[in-house]
C-alpha cells in the first residue's frame, strides 16, 4: 500500500468513528455542542487594555482647553504691552509735535520781528540820506558797511538802486501827506530863498507856513528848482 492510500484510508477510519460516536450519543438523548467557528475578524477581537499612564478623553479634552487658555492668556498680555508700548510712543511724538509747532510758532515771531526790524532800518537811512543829503553810493562805502554790522550784524544794507527807490517811495508819501494837511488849513504862508552853488547853479526854494490841527506852526517844503 502506498502512503497515498495510506492517508486516505486514516482520514476514513476518523470519519468513521466520528459516525458512530454522534449515533450513539444520539441515541443516548445528548445532542453534540456545536461550537461557533473561531472569529477571524479585527473587529470580533477583543478590546486592548488600556495602559495605566494613557490619559482619558476628558483629559485629554480638559488639557487641550487649558493649552488653549494658556495661549489666549499670552497673546492677550502680549496685545496689552504693544498697545501700552504704542500708547506710550504716540505720546513722546504728540509732545516732540507739540514742541515741533512751538519752535515754528517762535521762529515766525522771530521772522516777524526781523523783518520789522529791517523795515525800520530802512526807514531811517532814508531819513538819514534825506535829511543830511548823503548820495546813494554811501550803502557801497566799506567804512559805512563795517559800522552798520557793529551796529546791527542781522541787518542787511539795500543796494544804491532800492535806496533809490526808497527815497522815492517816500517822496511820495511825504507829498500826500503835506497835501492833506494843506487841505485842512485856513491859510496859509509862502516864503522864498534863493541860492547858488559851489558849480555857479542857481536854486530857488519854495516853504509853506501853517498852523496845524494842534494849533502848532508846521513847515512844508514845496519844492526846489
């Protein structure tokens, strides 16, 4: 017999025998136990136990709420410094602006009375060249310029030609003014003087005589030809 036929006829032989051992517990009343097959499946296994260091799902849920408050917490001291930071700046640079705006303000009162001052200047050297028939060309004189910068270093001389017109302007002012207080009197007196030059010219010199509004005598030059 070969081993094929050998493996055929054990397998048979248990069959066999495992007939009649089901007729005969059969006949006794007992009926066989018939065991479920064995799961094979992930989900029939059973449940892992779970480790003793391995945190719950409230836990984990409670740690992740306080992780969370831990972080608000922080950005929120972090906003309150930047906003007290920034606070703090925009005041430093509403005060430099503050100081900024008086230093301006004290520069153009500064700019005010430098310009006002220069127009007095003006004013009295026209007075000056009037009164003492001084020429144009004297603001040219290096001697005239080092005594008015002692006087006044700020003050800048005008040139022969805006000296000229200065006087001008002036002439012009005077005349108005001697008109309108002509207009105002009752009358009036003229006198006459006459006089010739080093150069052999010929002057004449016309002065008019009044009583001004304050009951002053007051004298106008009309002219000189």
């Amino acid at each position: 017999m070969s081993a094929k036929d050998k493996r055929k006829k054990v397998i048979s032989d248990h069959f066999y025998a495992a007939d009649h051992t089901s007729s005969a517990d059969s006949a006794k009343g007992d009926l066989p136990v018939i065991l479920p097959p064995a799961p094979d499946t992930p989900l029939s296994s059973p449940m892992p136990k779970k480790n003793r260091g391995e945190p719950s799902l409230s836990e984990l849920q409670e740690n992740i709420i306080t992780a969370l408050t831990v972080k608000i917490n922080q950005r929120a001291d972090s906003l309150e410094k930047m906003i007290i930071t920034n606070s703090n700046t925009i005041e430093e640079l509403k005060t430099s602006l503050n100081h900024l705006y008086a230093e301006i303000q004290d520069l153009k009162e500064d700019k005010t009375k430098l310009v006002n001052r220069k127009q007095q200047l003006d004013e009295a050297l026209v007075d000056m060249i009037v009164e003492d028939s001084q020429p144009f060309s004297i603001v040219d004189d290096s001697g005239f310029k080092a005594f008015v910068a002692k006087l006044d270093p700020t003050y800048a001389l005008p040139s022969r030609q805006a000296l000229k017109i200065m006087v001008d302007h002036k002439y012009e002012e005077q005349k108005q003014k001697a008109m309108a207080e002509l207009q105002k009197t009752e009358g009036v007196s003229l006198t006459a003087d006459m006089w010739t030059s080093i150069n052999m010219d010929a002057y004449l010199a016309v002065t008019c005589h009044y009583v001004d509004d304050k009951d002053k005598l007051a004298t106008v030059l009309l002219g000189v030809r």
